[in-house]
C-alpha cells in the first residue's frame, strides 16, 4: 500500500501498517501511484511533469522519466511489467520501456487532458478517459 500527501513524499506501508519507505523527489503533489505486478517497484504521476520510478527492495529512485509537458495524472504498468503508459493534461498518453527509461511512444487521441490509463489483462490493449468526454482504447503492438 502507497500513498501520498500535497508536498509530493510517497509513503509505502507494509501489510501491518507501519511505513515502509518515504520517498522523495517529487516537487509537487502526486496524482498517481502503480505498483508493478510483482509489487516490487513502484510509478508515481505528480503535477511537476515528472513519473518516478522506484525500487522496493531498498526505497531507491531507479529513474526520473520526463517527457509530458503539463500534470502527468496517471501510469499504469502494463502486465509484461516492463513497460507502462502515462496520461497527462498535455492531451497525451505516452508509452515508456523501463529497461531503456525513455518514451517509446506517444499517442496522440484525444483533445482534452486525458484522466486516467490501464491496460487490460494481456497488455495487447489501453484505455484511456480524457476531459474531451471520451473513453478510447488503444492497440499496443509489441515490441520486436
């Protein structure tokens, strides 16, 4: 269990409640949070442009992945675990390969900022919801 507080911490509990880690490095509030899904990671969206990608072992910044150009306001890991989607009020969805660290992607459907991100069960497939009053869904093509 995660969450965070307006100043941009991230706390991250362990299963009887006591604080795991507190992690740093978001300069405003955070606006999402995904654990990978083997829960030893962790994507945290803030309104600084910025995800943040962490290690749980160790409560360990991995990578600060840039690339919206407004409030990133959700991420999503897709089931491969390598590869996650964000959404930002930019009116963008960008796909990211972690292992790289950098944007492998960009769609660019809606006309409004767009809310929210996930992938459906295989990863074959993302839906978002934007301001624009649509839901979308998106075929991911895999990479290779």
């Amino acid at each position: 269990l995660a969450g965070s507080t307006h100043d941009g911490v991230v706390t991250v509990f362990n299963r009887d409640g006591s604080v795991l880690h507190k992690l740093s490095g978001h300069k405003d509030p955070v606006r999402s949070l995904a654990f990978s899904p083997d829960s030893s990671r962790l994507l945290t969206a803030s309104n600084d442009k910025h995800l943040r990608y962490y290690e749980m072992k160790g409560g360990q910044q991995v990578a600060s992945l840039s690339g919206h150009r407004s409030w990133v306001l959700s991420v999503a890991f897709a089931p491969d675990g390598q590869t996650c989607a964000s959404s930002s009020s930019d009116k963008k969805i960008k796909l990211w390969d972690l292992k790289t660290k950098e944007a492998i992607h960009t769609i660019d459907a809606h006309s409004d900022q767009v809310w929210s991100v996930d992938f459906n069960e295989s990863g074959e497939c993302l839906a978002s919801v934007s301001d624009d009053m649509s839901l979308k869904t998106h075929k991911i093509i895999a990479k290779g």
